[in-house]
C-alpha cells in the first residue's frame, strides 16, 4: 500500500493512501452507515449497495491514478478507512483540476478534511506543478464551503441549475485556488 501523505491531528494518525480493496470492507461500511447524509450531496452513494460494488470503485480509481486522470486516496484514521479525497478533471495542459472528497460523520469536526485538502492541494501545486485548484460545492452544503474557506480558497462563482438530482436542478458554489508561483 502507498502512502501518499500522513499527518497528525490530536489524537488522531491521518494517512492518505492510494486506494486498496483491503479497505472496500470498511469503506462500504461507512457508506452505509452515512448514506443518508452522503446521498444528499453525492448521487453517487445510492448507487454503491454492496462491498462489490466498492471493490469495482476501487478498481476503478486505481486505474484512474495509474493513467495520470485523477489523484485518489482512501482516507485513513487510525488505520481505518473513513473517507476519500481526490483530484478530478485533471488538465495539465491548462494546469487545473478539482477537489472532491467525503468523510463519515464519526470524523468530522476534528479537522482532518479540512487538513487532507490542505495536503492534496500541497500536492497539486508542487509535484503535479498545476496552477488553479477548484472545489465546486452545492450550494447549500454548508460545511464544504466552510471548508474551503478555511484552506483560502475563494469564491468565484456560482453554477446556476448545473445538476440534475433527484428531478431538481442544484446550483453549485465554484472555490478557486491559485498556485504561490
């Protein structure tokens, strides 16, 4: 398993690894036990319905990093898998990409999504060398765009009706990012 970073917050040992089926266990259990909440922000959480279905996300993300289109790691707190962080949209030709990640509600408030952003964007700037960072949150998710702005991220602009979810068009909140360089 490959650490890509890991810190500490507390009483806490944060680590973000690149992902591992060893964690499709603990992982689908904290989309199920956080379902609800996670399926209020995320469409894709009423999709994964079995620990096969988290294998094959996996997978997937395994092969995302491998061809250089995504930056995923699996979260882990003490050795328990609670989350995942990534960079999306990747595009070294125009230097950006976007931030999205998840926590189990056992771990909020204790900052640590707020630090794995911090550390991802760490990583964006200095070795993937990209210039802008973006976080784009549903506008009424209070607590991401708390934390983007707890990392300095600004506000740029809002989506108008950019998703469709549940038959209902959501607007989304852009937070920008510009590389020190």
């Amino acid at each position: 398993m490959f650490t890509l970073t890991k810190f500490q917050m507390k009483n806490d040992n944060v680590r973000l690894i690149f992902p591992d089926i060893h964690y499709a266990g603990e992982l689908y259990e904290e989309i199920e036990n956080n379902r609800i909440r996670l399926a209020r922000w995320f469409p894709w959480a009423d999709k994964v319905t079995s620990i096969d279905d988290e294998i094959e996300n996996i997978k997937t993300a395994r092969k995302n990093n491998a061809e250089s289109t995504a930056l995923i790691a699996t979260i882990l707190v003490n050795n328990k898998a609670v989350g995942v962080i990534d960079l999306h949209n990747i595009n070294q030709t125009n230097k950006h990409a976007e931030i999205g990640y998840w926590i189990s509600q056992s771990a909020q408030g204790r900052g640590i999504i707020t630090e794995c952003v911090n550390k991802i964007s760490a990583i964006a700037f200095t070795e993937l060398k990209l210039h802008k960072l973006s976080i784009l949150v549903e506008s009424e998710n209070r607590k991401s765009c708390a934390v983007a702005k707890r990392v300095g991220f600004q506000y740029e602009a809002t989506l108008k009706e950019h998703k469709l979810y549940k038959n209902s068009f959501k607007d989304y909140l852009v937070y920008s990012k510009f590389s020190n360089k």
